[in-house]
C-alpha cells in the first residue's frame, strides 16, 4: 500500500445544471421548458469559480463542488464546496486546502458514501481524496504521494473507484484505482502512455470500465487484469468524455469521427455490447463539443459547449435520448460570458 499522509486537524422534469463559475440551474426541459430558478453562487472573495460536480445529498439537499481561484493568501486554488436545499438556498460553504494549508486544490469529482457524507477527489499537485460529513465537517483527507489527477470517482463494493492520469513518470499515463471505505489505496493500474481517463463506471462482474480520449477499457475485479480494451478512433468516436453502464451494455459519450477525411461530425453515443463491440453508434450534427453525459433511468442526457473566438456568447446544448438514442428533447441555451453545463443529476422528487 502507498503511504498516505493524513490530516492532522478539521433532472423527466427538471434536471440540475452545474455550470462553470458555480451557475445553477434548475429547467423543465422535457415538458414545458421553462426555468424553475437558476442562481450564481460566488465566493467570498468574488474571484474566478469553477463547478465541476453535483451530487444528491441527505433529505433532498444537494451538494456542489468545484474551486476557487484563491488569491490571498496563496495556494492558488481551492477547493470549493456548497451544500444547498432543494429550492437553491445555501445550508453552507467551505473553502478548503488540503492537508492542513500544506496545499491548494482543485475538486473536479464526487461522490456520496452510504452514510451521505461526501467524498472528493481532483488535483493539489499529488492525488488526494477528502471526505466531509453532512454538516462540512472534515473526516478525514489524504495526500498520497503520486502525481494524479482524478476526474472521476464512484462508489463500488466496499470502496470508491477512481480514474485519472498518472505524471509520475515523463509519459502521462492514464490509471485507474480503487481504495476501501477508509481511503486506502487497494490496488491501482496504469494503462498505456498518452491516455487520459476521464469517467469510469462499474461492471456487473464487480470489475470496471474506465473512458477517455478514444480509448475505453475494462478490467476485472482484481484490477489486475484487463478484460478487454479498444481504441475507438477508426470506429468512429474520439474524445471520449463518458461510459455508463446500461444493464449488460456500456453507453459511451465522445465526438463523432470520420476516419476517411479526418473530420468531426459532432456530439455522439456509442453502445458496446459487454465485449466492448459496438451495437450503434447516434451522431448529433453540430460544431459543439460533449461535456458530459449522464445515464438516467431509461434516458441519457449530453450537454454540450461551444463558444467562438471573439464572442462574448457561448452556445450550450442539451440532448435527451431513449436508450437506442433517439432523439426526445433538445434544447439550446445561450449565456454571455464562458458558461459551460458540466453535470446532470435527478433530484429525489425525479426532477
């Protein structure tokens, strides 16, 4: 086991919509469209925040993470968490650096324990995981000694998986870990050089699925071996940002490619079958880029982003499909100024 250092001290109705610079918004898009309540939460220092994360918390309340550029005093960047009530007012906020003040950090995902405390992962120049408790109390938090970025983090049996990209060696490779319930490391696998993993999932033989750029691969319980693993760019989709689990299938979310002319055609899902064999692939034309996709129930739902050079507008998207990926709601959404919907989660009403 690595060594760790801890803490020495303390939407189908309406979805919820994190935006960059913490803009959320609640929009009854699969019915009559209209916005329920958006709002900007701003830090107490009114500098640049960025919101990469929304999880469901105790009693309908709902918790948003992300980081503040933090100027005085330094490190740069912080961790920002808000827990809000179902109606958007604040329960309350925490500015938090890891490790005692030792570093900064950027929080880029979370996810809720059985007990609906909350654990978070991102950056601070080192991998580390930090957990709070329901009033934002710290349990406990880690710096463990590897030069990780983690970009998602799920529950799994007896433990949390996560996924990122190692720079412990000169090649940044793309890994995948889990730890127990504790936040020891259990095991951890890195992947080929130049990968990036961006979003992982579980998989019904208690192993994993793991996404990013065009590369998805799947590892078994042990997380010793790989199960199987593509490259998908000759099929079609690139810059992978997604994998859900749907029953004995995957849904990927990423760029549709044209291999022939080098082109991309727009936002796509793929399904794999279980062995990672592509059932179809939905391309959704447009010079948009995927952000992300969440799987909910029986819909999967994309936003996307696009802002042009020189234009104070950015132009976000956001795509409702059935399972077989067709079509049910889009609905475009404009803001001055770089607004990007970075995550999608139903509220326990199913809102």
């Amino acid at each position: 086991m690595k060594k760790k250092v801890p803490r020495t001290s303390g939407y189908i109705g309406i979805i919820i919509l994190v935006f960059v610079y913490f803009v959320i918004h609640i929009s009854i898009i699969y019915s009559q469209q209209s916005v329920t309540w958006q709002r900007l939460y701003d830090d107490i220092q009114h500098k640049d925040d960025y919101g990469y994360s929304v999880s469901l918390a105790d009693s309908g309340n709902i918790y948003l993470v992300g980081s503040i550029h933090y100027w005085i005093p330094s490190p740069d960047y912080r961790i920002y968490v808000i827990k809000i009530k179902p109606d958007s007012d604040t329960i309350w906020s925490r500015v938090l650096a890891v490790n005692n003040e030792l570093y900064g950090g950027e929080a880029f995902c979370s996810a809720i324990t059985d007990d609906s405390n909350i654990i978070i992962s991102g950056d601070c120049g080192y991998m580390y995981t930090l957990k709070l408790n329901k009033n934002g109390s710290i349990l406990w938090d880690y710096v463990y000694p590897h030069y990780v970025t983690n970009y998602s983090i799920i529950n799994s049996l007896n433990g949390f998986l996560l996924c990122g990209v190692n720079y412990d060696s000169a090649t940044s490779t793309g890994y995948v870990l889990k730890l127990d319930i504790h936040g020891n490391i259990i095991w951890q696998h890195l992947l080929y050089p130049n990968t990036r993993m961006l979003s992982i999932d579980n998989t019904n033989d208690y192993g994993s699925i793991s996404a990013g750029l065009n590369y998805v691969v799947r590892l078994d319980s042990s997380g010793k071996d790989i199960t199987w693993e593509r490259f998908y760019d000759n099929y079609g989709c690139v810059d992978i940002k997604s994998v859900k689990k749907f029953n004995s299938s995957f849904f990927v979310g990423g760029m549709g490619f044209d291999s022939s002319n080098h082109s991309i055609s727009g936002p796509c899902i793929v399904k794999l079958n279980d062995n990672g064999n592509i059932v179809f692939r939905r391309i959704f034309p447009g010079i948009d880029g995927l952000v992300s996709m969440k799987l909910l129930k029986d819909k999967l739902i994309l936003t996307t982003y696009h802002r042009s050079n020189g234009n104070d507008t950015c132009f976000n998207r956001i795509i409702i499909t059935d399972i077989n990926g067709i079509v049910l709601i889009q609905k475009i959404i404009n803001y001055s100024g770089d607004v990007t919907i970075q995550s999608v989660e139903e509220c326990t009403n199913h809102d």
